[in-house]
C-alpha cells in the first residue's frame, strides 16, 4: 500500500484509479440501494425489470472495474520508490500482507470438503455400505483407500453456529476482503491498490447492509437470538466472549488451513521479490 510522498491529486488523476475506484464506488452504491429498496421497486416496476436494472448495473460496474485493472493496473508505473516510498516501511507491512492473506486462505479453505490422507482405517460409516464382502478382519480396522476429500457431513450444533459462523456472520465476504487487502499492502501500483482494496471496501459495507435486510427478514434471517452469540466484524464474538475458542479449534479443518497457510507464504515471497526487482 502507498504511504509517503504521494498526493491526493495524483492519485485521482490516475485513470486507473478512477476506473477501478469508479467502478467499485458503484458497485457497492448500486447494490445497497437497490436491494434495500427492493420491495418497492418490484411493486413498481415487477419482478423481471428489478433482476434487469440490477444484473446491468452490476455488469457495467464490475466491467469498470476490469477495464481499469487489465487496461490501466500498471498506469503510472511503480511508485514504490525510494522518493515516494520508505521501502524500511514497505518491509513492515510485510507481516501484516501475510496475516491478511492467510487468513483469507484460510477462510476459503474451511468452504471445501477436509482434506486428508488417501489411506487410512475405514470409518463406521464407509463399513457398513460394504459390510458383506469385508472379512472379520477387514471390519476390525485394516488400512484402506479412501477418497483424499472427506465429505461426511459436520456434527452442526442446534443453533447452526458452525465453524467460521464463531468468528464472523459473513465468512466468505470478510476473507474475501482479508486476500484482497493483503496484495493491496504488498502492490508497487495505485490502480492495483483500488483494485484489490475494493473487496474489503465491499466487506465492510455490504456484510452491515445483509444483516440490515436479514434483521427484516429480507432474503434471509438474523434472530435476536444469533445477533446476540455472534458478530459481523471477525473475531469480535470469540474476543467478547459470546463465542468460544475451543469449539472454533475443535471445528476447523486444521489439514485444508495449513495447506492455505503454506500457499501464503509462497504468495508472499513471490510478492516480495516481484517488488525488489521494481524497486533495485
């Protein structure tokens, strides 16, 4: 991210920026109020020309935004320089860009089946679907093949609170927003900078405005009663208490975090010596 000598009027002037930026200022302003006016502008105008209105608006926002990106991502050139940019700071900002995209890996990696070992001891369950032609010693805990992806359905406890559900109500948008700030912070290029700070931008606004919507039972539900043991701003449930640590350790997939942890830190070392042959 760019800290130093840049100013504001350089930066608007960037026609990256203002493509990028643009695009992502409209996609969220577009979004919010039109599904918060949803009811209305259906009873209006019907069903049909609210989904047309939306789905257009989101194209040309979303297509704003990626003409600036691949058009413009380099517009200006690298401003990670010596005279604009304290590259000691730049190397601080190091630790944070791999919290940030670890925890975004992270957080995608607790969307798809466990991985595990594709060898092990036969579950109860995968048993009984072919319990006939096992032998006795087969059932009593021989090692088998087995699909590397376990798709046995978690133990959800009554209240639906699962997993990331503990740390955030909106899991997907916040790691989403957590990737996509940490290559803001390790990016020599302004327009890159708005491009991959918009998620997190999104994040922010979009995840308050569906519990908005949710609260009124608009395309979804929030009850007083899951407010009230979970948070949308990640992590403030488990730090206040309302939710416990314990429980998010016993069901995290720990295999699938730490194959997302090591794929941060080859991100990040890819990044950083990406910015050392800008800035030498």
């Amino acid at each position: 991210m760019i800290v130093g000598r840049i100013k504001l009027q350089d930066i608007l002037a960037n026609k990256g920026v203002r493509w990028i930026g643009g695009g992502w200022l409209f996609f969220i302003t577009e979004n919010v109020v039109i599904s918060h006016n949803r009811e209305p502008i259906i009873q209006q105008f019907g069903d049909k020309n609210y989904h047309y209105v939306y789905n257009t608006l989101s194209t040309a926002a979303c297509a704003s935004i990626g003409y600036g990106f691949f058009k413009h991502r380099t517009e200006g050139g690298p401003i990670l320089r010596p005279q604009n940019f304290n590259l000691a700071s730049w190397h601080l900002l190091r630790l944070p860009a791999f919290a940030l995209t670890t925890l975004g890996l992270i957080g995608f990696s607790q969307l798809v089946p466990k991985v595990r070992l594709p060898f092990g001891e036969a579950s109860s369950q995968e048993k009984c679907l072919d319990v006939q032609k096992r032998d006795k010693k087969e059932e009593n805990g021989s090692m088998v093949a087995r699909c590397p992806l376990d798709f046995t359905p978690p133990d959800i406890p009554k209240d639906g609170i699962y997993g990331l559900q503990r740390v955030t109500r909106h899991p997907q948008l916040w790691s989403l927003g957590s990737l996509g700030a940490g290559a803001a912070l390790c990016t020599p290029y302004l327009p890159q900078v708005a491009f991959f700070s918009g998620p997190l931008l999104f994040a922010m606004i979009g995840t308050s405005h569906i519990d908005h919507r949710y609260r009124r039972n608009i395309g979804g539900t929030l009850t007083p009663e899951k407010e009230a043991v979970t948070s949308n701003i990640p992590f403030c449930a488990l730090l206040t208490g309302r939710q416990s640590w314990s429980s998010l350790a016993e069901e995290l997939k720990w295999t699938n975090a730490s194959i997302a942890t090591i794929l941060a830190i080859i991100l990040q070392l890819r990044r950083g010596r990406a910015v050392s042959k800008i800035t030498v």
